[in-house]
C-alpha cells in the first residue's frame, strides 16, 4: 500500500506578514493512521525540501495526540524537511493520494499544474484521492475526463465559510474553500463548524476541518481495501 502525501510549499499569509504553510494536525493524524496499518508513504511539495509548517497549527492547543508524537517522531521530521519535488512523482507508482490542508493550498497547490495535472491521473486510474479542510482548494482548476470540474455534481466538503470567519480570515485568503466547491458544482455539505464532517463519493473523499482528517484517513484506507 503505497501512498503520496502532497504538501504546500507556500508559507506566506497574504499581505499579513505571518507565516502559514500546511497543518500539523491534518498530516500527523493521517500519516500514523495509515503507516500504523502497514501503509508506505512518501511526501511531496511543489518545490520539494522543507514543508514549511503553520505556526498556528504549533500552538499549545492545537496539540493532539498525534502531533504530539510527531513532535518526538526523527524520521517524520526528516520527511518533512526532505519531501519530493512534485515534478518527479507519478501516479503510477502509488495507490492513493492525500492532500492535508492548512491555508497554503490556497495559494500554491490551486494553481499548480504539476499538481492539477497529477490529481487528474490518479482520477483517470480510479484510485482513491483525498483532501481536507483548505487542502481541497487543490481540486480548484482539476477536470474530470469531459472537460468539467472534477467536483461537479460530488458530494464534497472542505473548510467552512463560518470557519474561516471564525479565524479571522476571510479577507485575507484568495478564496473561500466553501464558496469555490458549491462554485463548480459541488454538492457541498457541512456539520457544525470545528465538528468531525466526511463525504466519499467514487474514489473522492473530503474532509470538513482539521477534526476530520483521521476520519477521511480511515476512508482512504477502506477504499483501498
């Protein structure tokens, strides 16, 4: 069971001069999930090197038991500082993806092409591909084999409009997750804000919040059982 890890490489919030980049939370709960159930999991970034981490996710309270050994983990450390350049991967030689969210996302893996372009192959495989909170801000430019939003007419869920407004936010990202997916067609959902919130739909899974990212881990794992 090989599966990619895709990461932001972006690490600035705005014009606010605060740092950003991708949520702890929402790579360590996955990561051991499927690696503690025999999974081999490789991380890549658009620029590959040091996944630059959201400060804000590295609070005291954001802290879960998950972080909390990532925190004491070397080797994910190591993975973390020394991710793949997104250019040299293939969809071939993995059975999933996973996108885990933070604000960065927004900014880089929306429009990049390396990205767009790998997240619509493994679509044409049929293999399972996985997104939560901003991290499905990712599938903004990707289309299905007619040419459509891949999100269109799907189940889908992602960060909350209510979400965002609650961290203060929505003047400052590029856009808003929520209003993107229903944009494309989507067929969005939501449970109360910062609540556990998944939908599959075919080989789509996504994920409300960062709650929600141990949960769409285990759906990814079902979906390659």
């Amino acid at each position: 069971m090989n599966i990619l890890f895709v990461l932001t490489s972006h690490d600035k919030l705005g014009d606010t001069g605060k740092k950003t980049g991708f949520w702890i939370e929402e790579f360590a709960a996955p990561y051991y999930t499927l690696l503690d159930k025999g999974a081999q999991i490789t991380v890549a970034t658009p620029k590959g090197g040091q996944a630059p981490i959201d400060p804000s996710s590295d609070t005291e309270d954001a802290q879960t038991e998950d972080t909390k050994r990532f925190k004491q983990d070397d080797q994910a450390q190591r993975v973390i500082a020394t991710t793949k350049k997104l250019s040299e991967v293939s969809a071939d030689d993995f059975d999933a993806v996973f996108y885990p969210g933070g604000h960065g996302p927004l900014w880089d893996l929306s429009e990049d092409k390396t990205s767009i372009a790998l997240i619509e192959q493994f679509n044409a495989q049929q293999k399972p591909i996985a997104f939560v909170c901003h991290a499905p801000a990712a599938l903004k430019n990707v289309k299905n084999a007619a040419g459509e939003p891949l999100v269109k007419g799907k189940k889908v869920s992602g960060f909350t409009n209510s979400e965002e407004a609650a961290v203060g936010l929505t003047e400052v990202v590029p856009f808003l997750v929520e209003d993107m997916l229903k944009g494309h067609g989507g067929q969005y959902s939501k449970a109360a804000d910062w609540s556990v919130h998944a939908q599959t739909d075919g080989n789509l899974i996504t994920g409300q919040n960062p709650a929600s990212s141990q949960e769409v881990a285990e759906r990814l794992y079902a979906a390659l059982r």
